[in-house]
C-alpha cells in the first residue's frame, strides 16, 4: 500500500513524531491511523522506559498563583539538558503539572513517600491502599483536566515526545488558612 506525503504528514501533526516514524507506522499498519498513532504511542513508551536511568540535571521550577491568590504552588521538574527546560512543551507541561497539584492537592509525590503508620491506619480502616494513593500521591493521581490519565502516565508521554528523561523533583502547594 502506497502512503501519501499527507497522511504522513497528518500523523506527525497528531503525534508530533518524526516524519519518517510517521511513514514506518502508516507502513506498519496498512495505512490505518488509529493503528499507527497506537503504534507510534508504544515505541515512544519505549523510549521513555530506556531513557530512565539518564541524570537529570537541568530543568525549571515553575510557580503556579490560582486566581484569588489564596493558592500557590511550586514545582520542580528535571530534564537532562537546558534546551529542552527551554521548550514550550517543557514548560507547558510544568505549568499544567502545577495547574494540577493546585487543585487536586497532592500530600506525596509517589507511593513510597507515603509513611507505614498512615498507610496502616488507611488498611485498618478497610479502605484500599491503591485507592488512597490516587487520592494522595502525585504519581498516581488522575488529571484534573482528563482523568483517564494518571500524572505518571503523563510524564511517561512528555518524556517520548520531548526526547529527553524528565523526573519531578518535589513540589509545594501553599493555600491561604492551611
């Protein structure tokens, strides 16, 4: 099957991946869409997952005020280079991060944050301990604004588009009274 210059260009704009990923996945797939945005989506899972040990050194620490002034946030997020701290989808990312932690309140960053005791006292009051932490750790949070999303799975995506390893830091939430 012949794949057009179109086609492949309407994937790259969709998926913001390479022109010739673009073409191999159309290729891959018979031409279908659907399946070679599928395609594309588990290649870059891929490359994220081998990007997971690299050091990140740089990034940006983005601050959140919500309108009213009564709730602020600061976020660290981490990449490996100054270049991409600098990007729109860089910075894009870690305002919505903050725009996030702002709303749905986050105690923890990931499951191991979480103390024994407190985690003991949820079990003993029969609540599920994977329940609690979509509740209270960063990680495992749903998105605020598509909650078929946790925060992880969102990183795991901004860093196969990105390209680069990419790892939140720490993050505090402020709230006027609290």
């Amino acid at each position: 099957m012949a794949i057009s210059a179109a086609d492949v260009k309407k994937l790259r704009e969709a998926t913001g991946a390479a022109m010739l990923d673009c073409k191999n996945a159309l290729e891959q797939n018979n031409g279908d869409f659907g399946k070679a945005m599928e395609w594309l989506k588990e290649k870059g899972l891929a490359k994220a997952a081998k990007k997971a040990d690299r050091l990140t050194k740089d990034g940006r620490v983005e601050v959140y005020v919500h309108p009213g002034n009564r709730v602020a946030v600061m976020v660290e997020v981490n990449c490996e280079t100054d270049f991409v701290a600098k990007t729109e989808a860089f910075q894009n990312f870690t305002h919505e991060l903050a725009l996030h932690i702002a709303m749905a309140n986050p105690k923890y960053l990931d499951v191991a944050d979480v103390p024994q005791a407190e985690l003991e006292a949820v079990k003993a009051e029969g609540r599920p301990a994977e329940k609690y932490y979509e509740e209270v750790c960063l990680l495992k949070q749903p998105f605020v604004k598509n909650e078929s999303i946790a925060i992880g799975q969102m990183l795991t995506e901004a860093i196969a588009a990105i390209g680069e390893n990419m790892n939140i830091r720490r993050f505090a939430r402020y709230e006027l009274g609290n």
